[in-house]
C-alpha cells in the first residue's frame, strides 16, 4: 500500500483510521473506571479508509 497527497507528492505523512483494544477497570456493572494495560492494535490502516494528507489537509491517494 502506498499514500500519495493529491496537493503535492512530498508531502509523506497522512492521518487515517487504526483500531485498537484497551484493558478498562470497570465496575460490576461494566461501567468505565480507568484504562490500565497496553493498547492492543485489532485493525491496522486499511487502503479503503479514508487517508488525509497530515501536512495540508488534502485527501490522499492510496494504491493498494
């Protein structure tokens, strides 16, 4: 996969969606206390989110 800023090709840094997992303490009702642990990474960026570029704000071009 390969992110290209439509604005211009130098540009080499983009802002895109990844999923992760936490450990929570909750109470007996599930409800959040506080986040403890690592994060987890479930999902890693995918070519078919969306991918903006981070230095102007232009979308990105990805190939996959």
């Amino acid at each position: 996969m390969k992110a290209t800023c439509s604005k211009n090709k130098d540009h080499d840094k983009f802002v895109t969606v990844a999923h992760v997992s936490e450990d929570w303490v909750v109470d007996r009702e599930g409800n959040w206390i506080s986040t403890i642990g690592s994060q987890e990474t479930v999902a890693h960026p995918h070519p078919e989110n969306t991918w903006t570029c981070y230095l102007c704000g232009e979308p990105a071009i990805v190939e996959n």
